[in-house]
C-alpha cells in the first residue's frame, strides 16, 4: 500500500475530528423525526459544527491555502495558492431523514485541476483516499474502477432534479428513458462525493448528475481518475469541477454511455 503523504493525513484527521460531532448528531436526527417542528435547524447545526472543526483544522494545518466550504461566503482566492474544496455534510437529506448515507469531501485543488481528495463515511467507516500520480484507496485497500464493458452488467448512479432545480427535470427524464432499460440498474443514493467514490471503487460502472458544487466533486474527480476512471461533462465539456454535468465513469464504457445519456 502507498503510505498517504502529509497532506492526506491532514485531510483524513480533519474529517475524522469533523465526522465525531456529525455521528454523535445523527444519533440524535433519529428521536427528532417524529417532532412536529422536524430536525431541519438541528441539522443545519451539526453542518455548521461540522463545517467549523473542518476549517480551523485545515487552516491551522495550510494557514496559506484557499479554503472553500459549501457553508462560506464566496471570497477572493490568491491564485499562487492550492484551494481546499470542502463539503462538512454531503448528503444533507439523508442525514435529515435518518438514512446512514453521508460524508465529509474534501478536495485539493491546484489551478482548476483536483490533485487531492479525501471522502469520509463515518457510518460505514471507510475513507477514500487519493492523490495525484500516487493511485487511489479505501481505507488501506488500492481502488481501481470496475472493467465491466457490458451495458447490460453496468450499474449506474445519479442525481434526481428536486425543488429548486429548475428547468432540469426534463432533460434528466430524456437521459433516464435512453439509459434505464438497458443496464443493470440506476441508483439515486444522494450524496454526490460518495457516488465518485463508489465509482472509483468499482461499485458502480458510471455516475452523471446536474447542478453540483465544487465541494461536491473535487475529492471524487481526482478518485475516479487515479483510481483508472475517466471523468468528464457530459456534453463533452473540460469544466467537469465548474461545469454543467459531471460523467464519471469506467474507461470501458465511458464513450458508449456519454453516447446513450446525450442521445
Ligand atoms: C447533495 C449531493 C447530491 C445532490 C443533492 C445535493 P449536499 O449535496 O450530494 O448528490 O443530488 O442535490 O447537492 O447538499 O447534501 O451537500
């Protein structure tokens, strides 16, 4: 197993500090569910403590670097520097709900190209880990996508327009007509970091969704290209952490998929 550098052991202690206070709340969001107020503003808290462990530690770690976080205000990047990506609760619905599908994503960016990422999952314990030119892993396990090249074994996962994202329902119901009856199944998981993870761990063939944040994707971009993966927008694209659509997915299927979904 390659030995994760500094900079990942930064990453990986920062979200395993963050990922205590995020557990230890979800054990709560279970008991709220049947209030009549709902979990909304407790939950949108534990994304805040979440969110503050998270940059006091990588701050403390790379006090020069950008720091991005979904719950920051936008403000200027010194472009001489490497920006961190973070996203302190992907999977936000899940976590409200009680459903034990969410992590912690924090990417490594230098110019517009992800060179880092680590994806937490406290619940089921596994962190994805990658760096550039140093190959991609679960826990101490290598990760390399799936070799499948038959549509009809390939599993795929993706995002489902919902309220607010406008406009996008009916492009997504055309991609979901060209694709669904011909593989082995779709998923709709909800959290974007750990669809990439996934992907690069050969659990799924492919992964597309609309409308996601920089946070969302830049640890599971550098994952799915180290681990063997090819990473792209849809339409073709070369903005895939800015872009439209992200595609990820096997390199064997990459081109006939695009294919179908755009068709
Ligand atoms: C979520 C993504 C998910 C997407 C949701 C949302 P959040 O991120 O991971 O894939 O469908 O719209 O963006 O809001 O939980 O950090």
């Amino acid at each position: 197993m390659s030995q994760p550098s500094a900079i990942i052991n930064v990453m990986a202690m920062a979200a395993k500090k963050a990922a205590l206070g995020l557990v230890r709340d979800f054990g709560e969001v279970d008991q709220l569910q049947v209030s009549q107020k709902g979990p909304a503003d407790f939950v949108s808290a534990a994304d805040l403590r979440s969110d503050e462990i998270l940059r006091r530690e990588l701050s403390k770690a790379r006090p020069d670097y950008n720091l991005i976080t979904e719950e920051s205000e936008a403000k200027p990047l010194n472009p001489d520097q490497p920006t961190f990506y973070v996203d302190p609760l992907d999977g936000t619905t899940n976590f409200l709900h009680a459903i034990p599908h969410f992590c912690i994503s924090i990417g490594l960016v230098e110019g517009k190209k992800p060179v880092a990422g680590v994806i937490y999952d406290p619940i089921k314990d596994e962190i994805f880990w990658a760096e550039q030119g140093r190959g991609a892993f679960v826990n101490d396990r290598r990760m390399r996508v799936s070799s499948r090249s038959q549509l009809n074994s390939a599993l795929l996962a993706t995002g489902i327009p919902f309220k607010g994202s406008k406009g996008r329902m009916e492009k997504f119901t055309k991609q979901l007509n060209n694709i669904a009856g011909q593989v082995s199944g779709v998923r709709r998981m909800g959290a974007a970091a750990l669809d990439l993870a996934y992907t690069a761990a050969g659990r799924y063939e492919a992964y597309w969704e609309e409308g996601c944040y920089p946070w969302d994707l830049a640890a599971g971009i550098i994952m799915v290209r180290e681990a063997g993966g090819m990473v792209s927008e849809l339409d073709g694209g070369d903005q895939v952490l800015h872009g439209g659509t992200i595609y990820a997915s096997n390199a064997n299927l990459h081109d006939e998929l695009r294919r179908r979904l755009t068709a």
